[in-house]
C-alpha cells in the first residue's frame, strides 16, 4: 500500500510542476543530462578510432616474422632479424596522379 502512495504523491507532483517554470527546467535538465548520456559513446567511440588509427600508421612490420611493433630500431625485437630501410609508411616512387595526363584522339568511325 505505501508503494501506491508514493506512486500518487509522484504523480500530483509531476501534474502541479509540468505546467509551471520549474517543471520546464525539470524537462530541460532531464533531457540535457539524457543527450549527454547518448552522445558521450559516440565521441569516446571517434576520440578511441583516431587514437588507434595514429598508432596503427607507427606500426612497423617485420618482413620475416610478420611481428608488428612500434620500436624504430633496425632489428626486430622478436626474431631479431635486420629491416629494410623502406617501412611499411615509405611513399611510393610512381607518379603522382597530378602530373599523369591522358591523351584522347577523336576519330570518325565509318559504318
């Protein structure tokens, strides 16, 4: 029986404070402190993705063990084989996309 008491006391409250200011901060806060709930994830989730995405960019992987380690020395820590000098971050010696140019003839096809 006290269960519903309480149960009725809370709603005559909610009924006397909704249509006032103070119910309308009561909304206000409630729901600010709700957004905040939903979208905290999400940036912890973003912040953790860079993180891992820059610290996967400083990998480096040995070519004979396949062990990837952040260490920058030129023996792997496990096999204790020599690196290469080039890394897996090495830029690529081909052309670049700017100075590659495509020539296009047009020409009459006879049917």
């Amino acid at each position: 029986m006290a269960r519903s008491n309480a149960l009725l006391w809370f709603a005559l409250a909610l009924i006397i404070l909704l249509p006032s200011a103070a119910g309308r901060l009561l909304l206000d806060f409630a729901s600010g402190l709700i957004l905040i709930l939903i979208i905290t994830p999400f940036i912890l989730g973003g912040i953790g993705w860079i993180g891992w995405r820059l610290i996967q960019s400083k990998l480096v992987k040995c070519e004979v063990c396949g062990m990837s380690s952040l260490s920058n020395s030129m023996t792997c820590p496990i096999c204790g084989s020599e690196r290469s000098q080039t890394s897996s971050s090495a830029k690529d010696e081909s052309i670049p996309a700017s100075a590659a140019t495509i020539d296009i003839r047009a020409e009459d096809s006879d049917s």
